[in-house]
C-alpha cells in the first residue's frame, strides 16, 4: 500500500469521527461524551497510530510494519467500526476506559488504577503523536478532525442511541400541561404511588413540571440507582424540589453534592461511630431527658405524645452533638418549622409564587420563622463547644457560613425524623398489645427496673424489632429523589439523561414479594433468621449507598433507649374510638392529627 493511499485511509478514518461528531452535537445540542469504552476503542486507536507514525518515520515508499493486508485490514475495522457504532447495534461492555473519569469509589479501585497509570497515558499519546504528525504535515483539516476524534466517542454515543430506542417505561400520561403530575402526586403522594405501581408495574413514567420522572421500587432497582455515584455518570442528588427548605438547608451534608459533600462527610462521619463522644453521651443524655419528661406525666391524663417526642428529639441531637442545652428553643424552633415547611408545601403546589423578598404576610412569617431558626443556631454557634462535641470539629474546618447551614442540616436532620419515629413507635405499640407485652417482658428480665445504658443495647433485641418495624411501616424518610447523569436502563425500561428517579421506602417497605403481609405490624420479621435472606435495598428507612443516613445508628440507639426507659414506668393507651391515624407526607412522615393518647401505668410496675 503506498503512503499516499494510507494517509487517505486515515484522512477518511478521521472524516467518519469528524461526521459522529457532528451528528452528536447535532443530537444532544451540546459538547458530546468523551471517550469510555475500553477494547475495541483502543485497538482501534492504536492501529490507526501504528499507520500514522509509521508514515512519519518509515523511509518514503516504504512499506508499514503490518503488511498491506495489516493496514488494510485496521483502516476497514476503523471506518466499519465508526460505521456500525453510528448505527448503534454494538453492545459495549461498562462505560470505563480510555478518556472516562473513573468512579471514585470503592468498588473500582483496580479500574481506576489502570486508567491512571496506563490508559490516560495511551491515550494522550496517541493525542500528541497525532497532532505532532499532523503538524508536521502541516494538514490543518487534519489536525480539525484529530481534535474532534479526541473528544467525541461514537462507541458511546452508539450506546446511548440504542439506549434511547428501548422501551419506553408506561404511566398515567397526561397530566397539567405546565406542571405534569406535581398536583396529583402532592393532593396524595402515598396513594399516588402505590396506584402508580399497581396500575403500570415497577417502572412508571410521570411528568414533575417539564421533566421526565420514573417511580421505582423494587429493591434490584433501588440499588441500581443509589449505589451508582457520580462522577462517572451514575445518580446524582443535583435535584432541587425542596424549594425554600432547600433555602433553609443551605449546603450542608443534606443538601450539597460532589467533592464538597464529600469533604463534609469525612469530617461530621466520624462523630457517629459508635465510640465517639456523641454515641458514649447518648445514653445519658436520652434517659435524663426521658426522666424529666416523665415527671410531669400522670397515670390517667392525655399526653401531647408527638409534641413530646419532637421536643425530645431535638434536645438529645442538640446536647449530643453540640453540647448544647437547647431546652428553651424546643417549642420555638418547631413552630418555625411547621411554617417553613407549610409554606414549602404550598410553593410546590402553586403554579406560581412571589419571590422570598416580596413583603407579603407569608412572606414575612417565613422569613421571621427562619430568622427565629437562624437565631437558635448562632445562639449554638457562640456557645463554648463540650467536651468531644462535633462542634469543635466542625468550627475547625469549615467557614462561618458552611458551619451555619451544617448546623441547621444536623438540627433538622437530626430531631424531625426520630421525633416522627418514636411518634409511630408509641401508637404502634399502643395497638399491639401482644408486642407491648414481649417488650415488658425483655426489659423486665434484661434490665430488672433500671435505666438502660448504651452496653444493654445489645441484649434488648426486640426493642430494636420494634423500633426498625416502626421504620418499616412509617419511613420519616418516605422519600428520596436521584437525577440521571448518564441515560441508563431501569428494568429493561430507557432512562434519559437528566430525569428524575423517584424512589420511595414508603413503597418498597410494602413490596409484598419481600415484606408478606406488608401492612401488618410484626417486629419478628426483623428476627436475625428472618431478615438474613432478605434484599439488602428492600429495607430503606436510612436510605442506602454513599448517601445513605449518618445517624441511622444514633437513631436506632436514641429509638431504643426511650423505648426501654418510658415502657418500664409508663404505658400509653388509644381511646377505643380513635380512628387509626394518617401518615403526612411532607419534608418527614408526621402523623397528619398529631398524637394524644392517655397515660398508664407500665405493666412492669403493676407487677
Ligand atoms: C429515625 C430517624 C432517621 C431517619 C428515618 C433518617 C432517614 C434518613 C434517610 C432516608 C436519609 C437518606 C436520604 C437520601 O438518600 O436522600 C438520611 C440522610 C441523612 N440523615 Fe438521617 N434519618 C434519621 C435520623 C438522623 C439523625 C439522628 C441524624 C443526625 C443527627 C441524621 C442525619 C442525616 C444526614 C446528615 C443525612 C444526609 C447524609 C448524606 O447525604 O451524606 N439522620 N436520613
């Protein structure tokens, strides 16, 4: 073959990226996917290099190292290569390779390895050798088409046509022509997903505003989408329907993605292990607190329950984790946040709403309920940090504003969900009297009486039952939203780049393959024998992946200790016409009336 023809052949290689490139853009309106896949990619690449150094250095009329049938046989596989992948009927294996930025998390390490040290050099080799030729050649066209192959990769760009031409995931259709199925799904976001998968399977389709959104719930499904990070594609928490609350949040651990969430988590992670200073005190603190609120309680009278445990949950985070006494801000911080988070509501229902700075009566309560919130946490941000508190930690290494928002995020995240939690815990208990008495019978023959310490734990397996079966049935957490970075396949359904993925544990918790009987109440399914074949991603009260809850053990323990502190003094009872309550879907799981239920004595006493 001579070298005028070879150096055609690579011309008309590069033309067919140039045009792949062309018609990427063209398709996705922006800068196309860089290069991902691995094998075929490179051996394709690689020959085309052997062509071009061997026609800058071989001697002129000389003959390439391959043989005529070698080159011809690499510059036919290049350009049928191009060709097939721009008509999409090539199946590729994982997105990882030359030019992809690997996955930084755990289960790649060995991948990554190789693309840092061997393959990201390949291929910028590859780069520099070919523009150096083609600078030589002085071929600007070339050299054009060089930087297009470069950046562009039609093996991927072949993946996601094929992606794109799955099946379409079926759902209600329809819907406000603005707003899609957001009224719908907020006038009864529970009963609208459990219809939704009833009717349409376990991937549907629904519109939030202009976007395309997917509910999911099969275990297989959930973990597909929250052990898949970012960046390299994957599922990303970059969506914003909080609205204000989002505001409130800030940036902290809840709210902020990518490097910086991972640079907070590092530091408030550590504060959560089990032998660190909040999980030592937690014990203390839980039963102190309980013991206080115990001493106003008569046999007979009717309790505010919720109002009690909200206020217990934020006193124990704030003491725990702050080493703050925040006894005088309980019932002001919880009416700001039933007005932040009223008004949230209602800005994700309204079709359109004043901007914050409008000085509207709403306006200005929302902005005084936030002040009244920012209020208590500058109060916890003067205040002396205790021994070991997370404080410290966190005044160190981060600036006035990051440390104001994690603040709000740990307050927040921290007392509204358990508050919720130990809520349901006591109704459920109240309704079970058969559970209510297994419970009295471990704390009476674990704890003969006195207050639990955080080394009993362990031995008080079916409080623990109870408090995860409490998870199970009301998930403060009822759900979590994910964008798709990449386009990806649900359960052999397309998923566009950019769409939301709805995932709820309200709805996975009663996945009857999983969970039989899944509106019973029955802490036994927790049973070690029980729970061990179970899915990993059928339980998600504490979410699951990277982003799963850094409390979640905090929880459980704060859950416990109540538990086996207030049952062995008192009992709480239902008025026998209460109807069953309602669970209220907001920010967290409230049940929708609140809870009152009359004082008893615990049976442990009356023995
Ligand atoms: C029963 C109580 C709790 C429940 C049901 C709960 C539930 C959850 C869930 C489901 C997530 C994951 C959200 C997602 O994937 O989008 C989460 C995240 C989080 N939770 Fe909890 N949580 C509880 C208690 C706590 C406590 C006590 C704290 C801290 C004091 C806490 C702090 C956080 C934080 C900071 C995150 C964000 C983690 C991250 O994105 O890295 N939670 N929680």
């Amino acid at each position: 073959m001579s070298r005028s023809s070879l150096e055609l052949l690579i011309v008309a290689g590069w033309a067919a990226q140039a045009v792949n490139w062309m018609w990427a853009l063209a398709r996705s309106g922006r800068r196309a996917a860089t290069p991902t896949e691995w094998t075929p990619e490179l051996l394709l690449r690689a020959g085309v290099l052997t062509l071009v150094v061997w026609a800058v250095i071989g001697p002129p009329g000389s003959r390439v190292p391959l043989g005529d049938l070698g080159a011809l046989l690499w510059g036919v596989a290049f350009l049928a290569g191009h060709t097939v992948a721009i008509l999409g009927r090539v199946r590729l294996a994982g997105a990882w390779g030359i030019g992809t930025r690997p996955k930084a998390d755990l289960d790649a390490p060995v991948r990554s390895g190789i693309y840092r040290l061997v393959s990201h050099p390949i291929y910028l080799g590859i780069s520099v050798a070919l523009i150096a030729q083609l600078v030589l050649l002085q071929n600007l066209p070339a050299l054009l088409l060089v930087v297009g192959a470069a950046v562009v990769n039609p093996w991927k760009i072949a993946r996601e046509r094929r992606l794109l031409r799955r099946k379409q995931a079926p759902g209600p259709g329809g819907g406000h022509w603005l707003l899609g199925h957001v009224p719908a799904f907020r006038r009864d976001p529970l009963a609208f997903m459990r219809d939704a998968v009833h009717t349409w399977g376990d991937v549907v389709a629904f519109r939030a505003g202009r976007q395309r959104a997917y509910l999911i719930w099969r275990p297989e499904h959930v973990q597909q989408v929250l052990q898949n990070d970012p960046p390299g594609g994957g599922y990303s928490k970059n969506v914003a329907p909080l609205g204000p609350m989002g505001d409130v949040l800030g940036r902290g651990l809840v709210t902020s993605t990518g490097e910086e969430w991972r640079r907070q988590r590092q530091i408030v992670q550590p504060a959560f292990h089990p032998r660190a200073g909040a999980m030592q005190s937690l014990a203390a603190t839980v039963t102190s607190a309980v013991t206080e609120m115990m001493a106003q309680w008569r046999p007979g009278a009717v309790v505010d329950v919720h109002g009690e445990m909200m206020r217990l949950a934020f006193l124990v985070v704030g003491e725990t984790l702050f080493g703050a006494d925040l006894r005088e801000h309980a019932v002001v911080v919880r009416r700001a946040l039933e007005e932040i988070q009223r008004q949230s509501n209602q800005r994700i229902d309204a079709l359109v709403s004043l901007p914050l700075w409008v000085p509207t009566r709403r306006n200005r309560a929302f902005r005084q309920a936030v002040a009244t919130l920012h209020g208590v946490v500058s109060n916890v941000i003067a205040r002396p940090g205790g021994l070991g508190s997370l404080l410290t930690e966190l005044r160190g290494s981060m600036d006035e504003r990051l440390l104001h928002d994690q603040i709000v995020t740990l307050l927040l995240a921290g007392h509204e969900n358990s508050g919720n939690a130990l809520t349901w815990m006591w109704y459920l208990v109240a309704r079970h009297p058969a559970v209510a008495e297994r419970l009295t019978a471990e704390l009476e023959d674990v704890l003969e009486g006195r207050v639990p310490t955080l080394d009993d734990l362990p031995h008080l397996p079916y409080t623990r039952m109870v408090a995860e079966e409490t998870l199970r049935l009301y998930p403060p957490g009822w759900v979590t939203l994910r964008r798709a970075e990449e386009p990806d396949e649900i359960g052999g359904f397309a998923i566009e780049r950019g769409a939301i993925i709805v995932i709820s544990s309200y709805l996975t918790h009663r996945h009857p393959q999983h969970w039989p009987d899944p509106d019973v109440f029955d802490p036994e399914r927790f049973a070690e024998s029980r729970s061990a074949a179970r899915h990993r991603f059928a339980y998600l009260a504490f979410g699951g992946g990277s982003r799963r809850c850094v409390g979640g053990g905090f929880a459980i323990a704060e859950m416990q200790l109540v538990l086996a502190t207030v049952a062995q003094r008192f009992s709480f009872e239902l008025a026998t016409e209460a109807p069953p309550l309602a669970p209220l879907p907001v920010v967290s799981l409230p049940p929708r009336d609140g809870l009152r239920m009359r004082v008893g004595d615990s049976s442990l006493i009356r023995r």
